[in-house]
C-alpha cells in the first residue's frame, strides 16, 4: 500500500479542473442551444404566430424536462407522419426513431458534463488534454474523453440540431 511519503505531487496538474470548466460548459452550451431548437420546434406545432410561439417557449417549454420535450417531439413527429401517410406498424416502427434514439443518447452525455464531477488527473502524459468524470450511481465508473471525443459529441450535437431546424422549417413552410 502506498504511504504518503511516497506521493509524488508532480504527477498531478495543478489546474487539470480548472482546464476542464471550458469543455464541461462547451458541451452543455451547444446542448442548451439544441434544447431551444427541439422548443421552437415543438412551438411552431401549435402556432404560426411567432409571439404565441416564445410566449409557449417561457410559459410551458421552460417548466418541462429534456425527456419531457423528447417524448413530446417524438409524438409530434409520428403525427406528422402519419398525416403524410406513414402507416404505424411493429415492424416498421417509429418514422424518426433514428432521431428519437440519438436525442436520448445526447442527453445521456449532456447529463454526464452537468451532474458528474470531475477527476483529478493522476498522470499527466496519459490522460492530456481529456477530461475525466466520475460517475457515482451503483458502483463508481470513470468515463474520460479526448478532445477528438468532444469534437465528435458538438459535431453530433449539431447533426441534430440541423435535423430539428429541417424538420421545423418543413412544419413552417406547410
């Protein structure tokens, strides 16, 4: 067993926490942003008035939970399509489940960087430029990510940005 004595300090990166806040609030920006856009989406639903619309946004969006709004979306997306002419079946599923399973995915992450602390990085060389984040629920897990990780998580996130925006400006332009 390790003594005190024998922790060596210069392993740890005195402003490894601080470094992370950037990447910590880089992802839950561009996820809040999202949010509003699955909002707008969901407003634009209900009506063509841009200030019913923002007012439904502050009044009713503002109070409800992500899943709240995701399975909200999900139901306003299998109406569309069904008054396009989708028919529901077992077999073929829900028309966006592909969207409907990805939002569910980014708020997973999303949760991780707001709820998760960080973890001191123990070994400079090994873990830089990455930010670690200890999950405590059941049995402790650490999850650590690499910039190239957090690039892929934004890029996903404004992949499914893109898809709201088309399937808003299709609901606007009906």
């Amino acid at each position: 067993m390790a003594r005190i004595e024998d922790f060596d300090p210069s392993i740890i990166e005195p402003n490894y926490e601080e470094r992370t806040y950037p990447i910590r609030g880089k992802i839950i920006a561009h996820f809040a942003m999202f949010e509003k856009n699955i909002e707008a989406l969901l407003a634009a639903e209900f009506s063509t008035e841009s200030a019913d619309r923002r007012k439904m946004q502050y009044i009713v969006f503002d109070r409800m939970t992500f899943e709240s709004k995701r399975t909200a979306l999900k139901t306003v997306l299998l109406n569309r399509a069904i008054e396009d002419g989708f028919q529901p079946t077992k077999r073929i599923g829900h028309p966006f489940k592909k969207l409907i399973e990805e939002l569910t995915h980014l708020n997973s992450i999303r949760n991780q960087f707001a709820h998760y602390p960080t973890i001191i990085a123990t070994n400079k060389l090994e873990y830089s430029y990455a930010i670690g984040l200890e999950e405590y629920r059941d049995s402790p897990n650490s999850k650590w990510f690499t910039i190239d990780e957090i690039d892929t998580i934004i890029n996903r996130i404004q992949s499914a940005k893109l898809e709201i925006l088309k399937l808003t400006r299709k609901k606007t332009n009906r």
